[in-house]
C-alpha cells in the first residue's frame, strides 16, 4: 500500500463525511454494537473504499461509520481484517494509514481475546498496557516511506500511559473492575495449544488473540495515540476443560455488551486531548 492509495481512499471517505473525525475507533469480534451508538450516522461499506480489503469474518458488518458518539466525531471500523484471511500486513493497517491521513491522532482499538491470566473470567475487559508480536511478521517491513513514519519507531510507550490512566479512572468512576495486561498477537486462524498457552504464560502474556498488534503497530508508525480494551472472550486453551469456538466468543461478548458499550462511551467522551 502506497501514499497514492492511502491518499485515494481517505479522498473518497472526506467526500463522503461532513466533519473532521477526532478519534478513530476499530471495533472486534463481537464489538461492532458500540458502531449503533454513533448518532448522525453515515455508513461506508468497505467494498466501496478504494484499496479496502473486504472482511471476511462472523461477527465483523465490514463498515466505515462516521459520526457522533458523547459528543466526539468519531469513524469506527465495524470489523477489521486479520492476517488469517490472506491479507498482507500492509492490507490489514491499511485503514490505519487513512485515519491518520484524515487527520485522526487518538485511535481506541478492541478486540476479544482469550484469556492467559488465570485470575481472569470470560466476560472481563482488560485494558491493554502493552503487548507480545507473535505473529511472525511485521507491518514496517520493507522500504519505509518517511511521510509516513520513522524507519525505526519506539515502541516503548505505543499504548499512552495518559489514555491508559483515563480508562482506568473511567472504571473507578463507573464502579467497574477491569483487568489490565499485556496483550498477545498470534497469526490464527487456530486456537492456540495448552503447551503454547503456558508458553505464552511464561511469556508474560495475559491474553491472546489474532488482531490489533500490526494495527497498533502502524499507528506508533504514525505517531498516534492508542489505547486498547480487550474482551475476555474465553479462557485460553489448557485452563478449563473445554473445547473453544468462535460461537463462545460472540455468545461471551453479547453478555458484556452493556459493560461495554458504557465503558468505552465514557472513555470517548472525556478522552484527553
């Protein structure tokens, strides 16, 4: 994906929109319900977008909303693209690259997520602080185009400590428990083994899923701000005696759906500038 086609597709969405966005949003499996609450809508399928991937997945409407949600311009991702699909990474942070150029610098990523952490129930959100790439590939590999980003970016600091203390003094206020925790990204598209599980564990990983790190990734390319929430879906393979499903994952998501959607309205609304 080059600057010409980045340039393409923001040209097409800022035609199709009224207002500059202020934060961008990609919402996971399952999540997509938070899109519903955008008022002023106005939808974009991805296979109207030039350049877009199409998304493939249960769970994931494959749709650009634009509008308003407490009180902040937002576009939302309704469902992303994952590297299973046989997308390249470049493919899958592809809409990344245009939030920016639209002129977003506060992206909220979520996902659902398996959980590693064994003090962890399914149905939990866990904020992210950091995370494990353990996809075997990388976004930034490749020529570097310098208006985009550095050839080599810090990653030190990728999820913002200020987003990260905002989300967690929105919880206090909220009388909400949320974890917190490190974030592992595997390629997919199979669930992970209880010896890969205890490996993970030993990594230092709290949770596992197949998405936002390429995401997260080219947004610190980009020199956005981040700040990611997970689902804790399931627990990870190895820690209940029971076999995992993607049903499992939108069945746990719909149940938190409340938790949810006044979670993340609440960190949008007083997000930090």
């Amino acid at each position: 994906m080059n600057q010409s086609e980045i340039i393409e597709a923001s040209k097409y969405i800022q035609d199709k929109i009224t207002e500059k966005p202020e934060v961008g949003l990609i919402l996971g499996s399952g999540l997509g319900v938070l899109g519903n609450e955008i008022e002023n809508q106005i939808t974009i399928p991805y296979t109207e977008i030039p350049h877009f991937p199409e998304s493939t997945v249960a769970g994931h409407k494959g749709q650009l909303v634009a509008g308003i949600l407490e009180g902040k311009q937002v576009i939302a991702m309704q469902g992303r693209f994952h590297y299973y699909e046989g997308y390249t990474m470049k493919q899958v942070t592809f809409p990344v690259r245009v939030m920016k150029h639209l002129g977003i610098d506060s992206l909220v990523v979520t996902n659902a997520a398996g959980g590693i952490n064994e003090s962890f129930n399914p149905g939990d959100l866990m904020i992210i602080e950091d995370h494990i790439n353990n996809m075997g590939d990388n976004p930034l590999i490749g020529k570097n185009e310098d208006a985009l980003g550095v050839r080599f970016p810090d990653m030190s600091k990728v999820y913002d400590r200020e987003f990260i203390h905002h989300a967690q003094n929105c919880a206090k206020e909220l009388g909400m428990t949320v974890q917190q925790g490190v974030y592992v990204g595997n390629p997919g598209p199979i669930y992970e083994t209880p010896a890969e599980i205890r490996m993970l564990r030993s990594f230092g990983g709290d949770a596992v899923g197949m998405s936002t790190v390429p995401e997260v990734i080219v947004a610190g390319h980009a020199g956005m701000r981040v700040l990611g929430v997970s689902c804790i879906s399931n627990m990870a393979a190895g820690i209940l005696d029971q076999p995992l499903t993607h049903t499992e994952v939108i069945e746990t998501t719909e149940k938190v759906r409340e938790d949810f959607l006044k979670f993340v309205r609440k960190i949008i609304g007083t997000l930090p500038q």
